[in-house]
C-alpha cells in the first residue's frame, strides 16, 4: 500500500486531463526554375582550326537564366557534372579524346571551374559569369569533324 501511495504521488500527469493534438505541416523546397527548363547550348561555331586551339582561343559564354520564388535562400552555390577528360580531370570530356571543354568562372581569362566543384553565390548579385574554352590534350593534333560535350548545371540553395 505505501509503494502505490508513493508511485501516485510521482505521476501528477495521471490526474491531468489529456488531449491528443495532430500537426499537419507541408514543407515545401523553394523551387528555382533554371532556363526555363530549356537546355543549355554553347555554340563554338564552325570555324575552328585545329591548330588554334590553346585554352585562349574561343571562349564561350554560358548563358542561362535563373529564377526563384521569393522563399529562396539568396545563397546559392553551382556546379557542373559531366564525364572529365581522360587526359585532365580538370575539363569536361568530349566526344574527340583530345578535345576538352575548360569551364571558367567570370569574364576575361576567368578562374577554372572543373567538373564537380562548387561555386557559392549570392543571388541577389546575378548568376555568376559563366564561359567555356576549348582545350585539347598536350603534344596531340586534333583531327577535323564535329564533335559534342555534355554536362548538367546543379544549382541549389545553402
């Protein structure tokens, strides 16, 4: 009898009255929309020689747009997946094994951005510049034809 006295008067809950409550929240990500969904093309163009191809000579930019609704973080950050070349790591591969497309960050000679890495920004400032240069693998002579490199754009918030 003493240990049942002694139990009830450590559990004040027992004669509290009791409520269930239920909580329904939707978490919703804040969507960005990038070029409207559309791919991304860089053109090179048609004239390029072979012998002018140095990491110098035609740069690109990449255009694309970005929007977010208004519940976006204004910190965001980038990066570009794709399959690197085999002979730099730093490059994106293209379907010419020594051909390669660099990825640049800002304008004029830019800073390199390889493939994977990532790149913060505030975008509230604009979506960062963006170019890519042609480069092909050192003591190689690129052969004539057309050829295609792919990566995909990541973009989320931080």
């Amino acid at each position: 009898m003493l240990a049942a006295i002694l139990f009830s008067g450590l559990s004040p809950a027992w004669s509290a009255p009791q409520q269930q409550l239920t909580l329904r929240v939707a978490i919703n990500a804040p969507a960005c929309n990038i070029n409207q969904g559309q791919a991304i093309n860089v053109d090179f163009g048609n004239d390029i020689f072979i012998t002018q191809v140095n990491g110098e000579n035609y740069k690109q930019p990449i255009s694309f747009s970005l929007s977010c609704n208004a519940y976006t973080p204004v910190t965001m950050r980038l990066r570009f997946d794709g399959t690197t070349a085999q002979f730099d790591a730093g490059v994106l591969a293209t379907t010419m094994s020594d051909l390669g497309i660099k990825l640049l960050q800002g304008s004029g000679g830019g800073t390199p951005l390889s493939p994977g890495s990532w790149l913060n920004f505030d975008r509230t400032a604009g979506i960062p510049s963006l170019q890519a240069v042609l480069v092909q693998r050192a003591g190689s002579t690129l052969a004539a034809g057309e050829f295609t490199g792919t990566a995909t754009l990541v973009v989320e918030h931080i």
